[in-house]
C-alpha cells in the first residue's frame, strides 16, 4: 500500500493504528469492499442496505465517478488509537460513606494498618485522535463536563498508544 | 396557564406528579418527553423523582444532557418556574442551575420516610404560603441526598437567602440541614423531600400543596 509522506509519519508515531475511510461515499453509507463482506459486524438491515446498494450498470443511485465499490486508496487516513483510563475520586473535603464502611469490614477481615480507604471509579476508553495532545484535549473536557463532577469530585487521566 | 411534567426514561414520580397537580389541584398538566425540546405555552415545569437513565456515573449526570433540559436552560433565564423534586433536584444541580451536589447519605441507608421540615426562607413565592419559620411534613425517599457544597457556596446562598428549606431533624447528613435551595432569582426551587406525595389526606397528608399550587400562582 502506498502511504504519503504525512500518513506514514503518522503511523510511526503510533505504535498502532487503525485505517479509516474518510471518502464521503463511505460516510454516506454506499458499499466498501469490507462492508459487503459483512466484516463491520453491521446489523442485518445495515448489511442488506449496503448490498442492495452494491454498484450495478445503470444503478443512479451512485454518485457520478463510483466505479468499482473500492476505496480509492490516495483517501485513506490513518488515525491512532488511545487508551485511556481516567480515575474518578471523591475530592478529600468530602466524606465518603461507601468507603468508611469498607474500611469498617476490611478491619473485621483482619487487615491491619489500613488508615484510609476511599473509593472511587475508573473509566476506561478507547478514543481515536489525529495526535495525542487533541486525544488529551476531547479526553480532558469528557472528564470535566461528564464523567466527574468537579463540585464534589477530582479526576486524573492516564494515556497511552493502543 | 400549564405545568409541563417531564419524563425521563427511569422516573417514577412523573404520573405521582400530575396526579397532584392536575388530579388534586385541578391545574392543567401535560407530560413532556425527554425528547421534547418545544416548552412554549408552559409556565412551570417539573422535573420529578425517580432514577433518570438509570442514574448512571451519577444522580442527574446524564439527564443533563437531554434535549429537554437544553431548552428549560432558556426557559428558567426567561425567569420560567421549574421545581426540582428529588432526582430533579440532583438533575438541577448537574445543569448548574442550582449550586451544590448531592451525595450519598451519610449512613449509606436509601431512607424512606416522613421528614418534618422547617421553612428557612420566604424571600420566594414557593413557600410563602407556609409562612416565615413554618413547619411542614413531607415525605423523603432517597440513598442520595446529601446536600453538599463549598463554603464559598454555602456563604452566597445565605448571603442570597437561597436557602429554602432544612430538615428539622437531619436524616442524611445535609450541610447545614438543607432539604431545598433555590437560585439568586427565586424561579428554581429544588428540594429532596415530595410535595406531591403530600397531596391528599387519604395519602400522607396536605403539606405538599401549597407548594405545588405556587407553580402557577
């Protein structure tokens, strides 16, 4: 396959990737060679579109220049993949009951020496982004808008290349 | 002159609601699904108890992002009535409509049961009817709520005489006793305890009524 400059530099900045159609026949739902295949794991009725649609002489419904349902390959683009994990806890100001209690039953185990114990929840997303400073940036901004609220909770991220 | 009641999926005091208002107090009420983003016509609007998707991540964290909400923003900045009962409470703080969060009780017990309230302030219309420093019993059903908010906020709400109603005997570790706050501007009241189960006598009692019935004075 061949790659432009900028791609190829893209995928050696990722350890792993992914490939993404990005031509807008693809985005309007019209065939691509693995969405006949059924490989997108599409629903029945999603699949039966795209074969309905499969490019036939005469078909109108396929916009002018549509040859032979494959992907023009100078469109490709090649976007990482991130993992990421970010860890939601009860700011220290605010009491945590659920973890008071655990920590009642932890000492009713046996453990000795626990001084404190808090709880808190982990989320763990894949997201794909052009870089990984707009991956920390949409990252960013899902953990103070969604999944922490910063009146009551702080957040941390931790990042990485799938 | 109409309450809009709003539905999302997972609340449970939405029909308990418009029981009251319309079946109690013979006030005009539609349902508005979470979906709905056409408000005109209403004057007040309910966002009612229950567990609005699930509560998942958190009490009210998704609920804020229903399409419904985004036009109540408009709505309430118009000086629009909207009562936040409970879920709706925690749903309003979520929106930033209402300061604050609310946590998880303090003995981590999901309490049910009658709450004697004290009415903190009547600098609004919701509670005018109960007079200064009346008492009222409502019933409460929740595993979250929990007032909670910095000392900052806890300041401009007294500063702002936000502070609606307290508990007269704390249940689930409120700060400062608060069972219902409402905005600098007064048109949003949220508050735990539920009015509308406190509609008729055959069913808990009346103290709820008046507070409903401001809805659309």
């Amino acid at each position: 396959m061949n790659l432009t400059a900028s791609v190829a530099q893209r995928a050696v900045n990722a350890s792993a990737f992914q490939l993404e159609a990005k031509t807008p026949n693809d985005l309007n739902g019209s065939p691509t060679t693995s969405a006949i295949e059924g490989e997108h794991g599409l629903g029945q009725e999603r699949r039966n579109r795209f074969t309905t649609l499969y490019p036939s002489r005469g078909d109108t419904t396929q916009p002018k220049g549509w040859v032979s349902g494959r992907i023009p390959l100078a469109l490709l683009v090649i976007v990482p993949r991130y993992q990421a994990r970010v860890l939601v806890h009860l700011r220290p100001s605010v009491l945590d009951p659920a973890g008071e209690a655990a920590k009642g039953a932890a000492i009713r185990l046996g453990v000795d020496g626990i001084s404190k114990l808090r709880i808190g929840k982990a989320v763990e997303l894949d997201i794909d982004a052009p870089n990984e400073e707009e991956a920390r940036r949409r990252l960013e901004l899902l953990s103070d808008r969604l999944l922490a609220n910063p009146v009551i909770e702080d957040w941390s991220l931790e990042l990485q290349d799938s | 002159m109409t309450i809009g009641v709003v539905v999302f999926p997972g609340s449970n005091c939405d029909r308990d609601v418009q029981w009251a208002t319309e079946g109690c107090l013979n006030l005009p009420t539609r349902r508005l699904w979470h979906e709905e983003t056409d408000l005109s016509g209403l004057d007040a609007v309910v966002l009612p108890g229950g567990f609005s998707y699930g509560d998942y991540l958190r009490c009210g964290a998704i609920a804020r992002f229903a399409p419904v909400l985004q036009s109540l923003m408009d709505f309430a900045s118009k000086g629009g009535k909207v009562l936040g009962i409970c879920n709706g409470f925690q749903v309003l703080t979520e929106l930033g409509l209402l300061p604050g969060a609310l946590t998880r009780n303090q003995n981590l017990h999901f309490i049910c049961e009658d709450a004697p309230l004290h009415v903190s302030s009547v600098r609004t219309g919701w509670l005018k009817a109960y007079g200064n420093a009346g008492s009222l019993v409502l019933p409460i059903a929740h595993g979250e709520g929990r007032y909670q908010c910095s000392n900052d906020t806890l300041k401009q709400l007294q500063d702002d005489d936000s502070i609606a109603l307290r508990y007269g005997s704390n249940p689930n570790g409120s700060v400062e006793d608060i069972a219902g706050i409402t905005n600098a501007s007064g048109n949003v009241l949220g508050l735990m305890p539920h009015p509308e189960r406190a509609c008729d006598p055959a069913t808990g009692g009346t103290d709820g009524r008046s507070m409903l019935q401001a809805l659309l004075n």
